[in-house]
C-alpha cells in the first residue's frame, strides 16, 4: 500500500440512461449499492491508495453528490439525541472521507473532455482517475499498485482485465508486450470498443488510470472520435504511439473482484454479491438465495 499523496478526479456527469426513470432527477453514481452511495465506494478506494484530495467532476444534478459528502448537522443531532452511534458513524463517514471537491463538465463531450476539466486543479501533478461504474472489491489491490507502477518507471498507467472476447467490443481494448514484472505490461497501441475480430487481445480497459499532467496537452489536440466524444483511450493512444511526451503507458493487469454498476443486470448482481460477504446480511442474504434457487 502506498501512501504518496495523489490527486484523485472523478468523472460523474454522465445522464446514466440505462437506469431511467431512476436517474432523471438523481445522478446515477448515488444509486444505493447495498446502502452506500456508488460513489461513496469509488472515494474511500481513492483514499486508501493514498488520496486526500479528490475531484468530481459532474453534470446537471450536482447537489445530491455535494450534499451526500457534505455535513448534515440536524440529521447527526437527532442520532446523536436518540443515542444511535452506529448510524451516526455512517452519517458522519462520508463527509470525513477527504477534500471533495466539484467542477461541472458543462457539454457532455465525453470522457476525455471531463477529465480535461480537471487539468486547473491537478496542475503538473501526476493524478488518478477513478470511474464509478467500476467498483473494486476493497480486499483486492489495484489502485495502489498502479500508483506505485506511475513513480517507479514515470509511467502512465492503466488498469486492464481478462474479457471474454464477445466481451471486448464494451471496453477499450489493449494490443501489450510482457514486461519483467507479472502484473505488469506494456502498452503498444490501444483500439477503443473494438469488435472481436479487431481487437488485438482481450485486455480490457477498466476504469482505473494514474495519468501524467501531459495528458492534458494531448486532450487539448484530441478530436471528437466514437460517439461524437473526445475518447480518452485515444489520447492514450498518443502516449503509447510517442513515449518522448510522457514516457512509456503501462498496464496493471488486474484479477481480483470488480463489479460493473453501469449495466442493469450486473448492478443488481454487484448488490448481491457484496451484501452476501457482509456479516450482518450475508448468512440471511444467503440462505434466502438458496432457497430461491431451488424454486427457480
């Protein structure tokens, strides 16, 4: 585990559509999983691998994100009265966490661009970007270990995983070179949602990247690609393509426990699984399941 300070950006503007009308006045990074926030997740991995400062940047619905990290004096004062600390520890967790910040993306040009929106807050650091649809287990090691990666070979770095290859074509998609290090590759060009007989492997992009401030100069340059976006893996591709700007792109393969909340059926599937491994749902949780199994 490391414990370098580093600046932590993340993108939540997206409409989330997939989770209408859910999400028609809500941002789609408060949907509860279990009964934390989305995003609360996606903090408090930002602030174990080292972070103190973090960066949201949002769309139209910013106050339910700003009011979730923020104090909610009466709310603590009645839990306080009532004599319940446990809830008023949860309360209170999230707005302890780090220093939140937020900044609106204003157009929805895609990825690329709301993580340029970041460039005056992060300024020449090297920083992290954390998207909320990607929820690493926190028994697992990933962010950390790319952090650690970054410093040692001043390296941009991204996270990447083992997809079926019908899988492949959701993700951006990297083309590696082995390296001396197991969990570590090099990146040689990168294609973004490639179908699966494109793809030059199938390493898949997930949303975790330790990116260096001359990203910024390269977002600046990026067109509009897929879906009319600036694509951040294309700026990506630039640094793989030119390594004289940035240095080399690496990536951290990763084999532990990721849960996509950004599709319908596997956010339900993400509340499951993490609401079994918890001790005060998982054995009820469990038994119910079994049962509901032999029914099915």
């Amino acid at each position: 585990m490391t414990h370098t300070s580093i600046k932590a950006v993340i993108p939540a503007a997206g409409l989330g559509t997939r989770f209408l009308p859910a999400t028609k006045a809500m941002p789609k990074e408060m949907l509860p999983v279990v009964d934390k926030p989305a995003i609360q997740y996606v903090v408090e991995e930002a602030v174990a691998a080292g972070s103190d400062d973090v960066l949201v940047v949002v769309g139209r619905n910013k106050n339910a994100l700003a009011n979730h990290f923020d104090r909610v004096t009466e709310l603590e004062h009645t839990l306080e009265r009532k004599g319940d600390a446990s809830k008023l520890e949860k309360v209170m967790q999230a707005s302890r966490l780090a220093d939140i910040h937020f900044v609106r993306q204003g157009d929805p040009l895609g990825l690329g661009h709301a993580v340029l929106r970041a460039r005056k807050h992060v300024g020449k650091e090297t920083f992290a970007v954390l998207l909320g649809d990607d929820l690493i287990d926190a028994r697992d090691v990933l962010l950390s270990r790319m952090i650690e990666v970054s410093h040692a070979q001043s390296a941009t770095v991204v996270a990447l995983m083992e997809v079926e290859p019908s899988q492949i074509h959701l993700y951006g998609c990297a083309a590696v070179e082995t390296t001396d290090d197991d969990d570590v590759v090099k990146v040689k060009y990168l294609v973004e949602k490639p179908t699966a007989e494109e793809a030059p492997s199938n390493l898949a992009i997930i949303g975790r990247y330790v990116l260096k401030p001359e990203i910024f100069d390269v977002l600046e340059k990026t067109t509009p690609g897929k879906g009319g976006e600036i694509q951040l893996t294309d700026a990506l591709e630039v640094l793989a393509d030119n390594e004289t700007i940035a240095g080399p792109v690496l990536g951290v393969i990763f084999r532990g426990r990721r849960y996509d909340t950004g599709d319908r059926l596997d956010y339900l599937k993400s509340n499951v699984l993490l609401a079994l491994d918890r001790e005060d749902l998982g054995p009820e949780l469990g038994a119910w399941v079994k049962e509901l199994a032999g029914r099915i």
